[in-house]
C-alpha cells in the first residue's frame, strides 16, 4: 500500500509539473503593441515663417528670451529692422506695456545692439531677436504676462509665442527688444 500511495504521490507530482510546462509553451495574450510617445504640436507654418520663444535667461532681475524666425516657406524671406511685439496676459488681451527698440530702455546697450539692417533668410534659414525685461517691483501691482504676440516687421501678420515661465514684468511697465539677425 505504501509503494501505492507514494507511485500517486509522484503521478501527481509528474502531472502537476507537465500542467506547468503545457502552461508555458500554450500561447498567453497578445502583447500590447506599445503606445506612442506624446508629440509636441509644432507651431504651423503661416505665411511663410514660424516664430519660437526660446528659454528666458534671468539674473539680477533682468530678463532675456531669444526669439527664433523659421523661413519655413519655398521663398526667402525679407527682414528689415526689429519685430513687433505686444505683451498679452492669460486671456491674450494687450497689456499697456511700452516697448521700446533696442536694449537702453530695460538695460544698459550690448552686443546685441547691433543696428538693424535688411536681411534675407532663405528656405529652412533662421533669424534671431532678443527680448529683454526687468522684474522690478518698486510700487503698485506688478504686471504679469503669460505670451507675446510677434510681428516679424510692422504689417506682418502677428504670432503668438509663449515665453516659459510667462513675462514677470514687474511694476517696469517696458518690454525692449533688439533687431533681427543672423541666427548662424
């Protein structure tokens, strides 16, 4: 009886053991197929160009952000002197900000005052331009924006781009921003 009920014991054991390895060769479920990643919407292309805030520099309360023209059009495109720009709060109406050409309203002049001067960027070229603000808070409510509409030249049609972080401007009440150039 004994040699029995271990013969059981190991009949058991052996078709235990083939259930596991019949599990492991039967197909499972199907593999999920992976998800792809989310894609930043790109800016389109509008009337030849798009225009891309880059990130904005600060210290000691002065503020930079580089301003990036894409020809991304099948034709050169002509610059002559400094963007439009317009400061907007978070429901894209027009702040009473001044905004002057050049650093000297916000800052002391520097590389970046180079005059302006007429510039062709060819299909898939870059320009650039500088803004530039202050954080300073010295009395009232200070101003805070959240994008800036740009104009590459007066009459252009108008972007939107939105600076990170917004435009903390402070009570200054001034924006300045530096002529189109080279981006190369």
């Amino acid at each position: 009886m004994m040699h029995l009920s271990r013969n059981i014991r190991r009949f058991g054991a052996l078709l235990a053991a083939g259930v596991l390895l019949a599990a492991c060769d039967a197909p499972g479920p199907a593999p999920v197929p992976p998800t792809a990643p989310p894609t930043a919407t790109a800016p389109t292309c509008a009337d030849g160009f798009r225009l891309t805030a880059g990130p904005v520099d600060s210290a000691s309360g002065l503020r930079a952000m580089g301003i990036v023209l894409e020809n991304c059009g099948t034709e050169p495109y002509s610059l002559d002197g400094f963007p439009v720009v317009r400061v907007l709060d978070n429901q894209r109406a027009a702040l009473a900000v001044t905004v002057g050409n050049g650093s000297e309203p916000v800052s002391a002049p520097d590389s970046w005052d180079a005059p302006a001067h007429r510039l062709t960027v060819p299909p898939g070229g870059t320009a650039r331009a500088r803004v530039l603000w202050r954080n300073t808070v010295t009395d009232g409510d200070a101003v805070a924006a959240t994008y800036l509409s740009v104009a590459p030249a007066p009459g252009a049609p108008e972007q939107l781009v939105t600076p990170d972080g917004g435009i903390d401007l402070g009570t200054t009440g001034r924006l300045a921003v530096n002529a189109w150039s080279d981006a190369g």
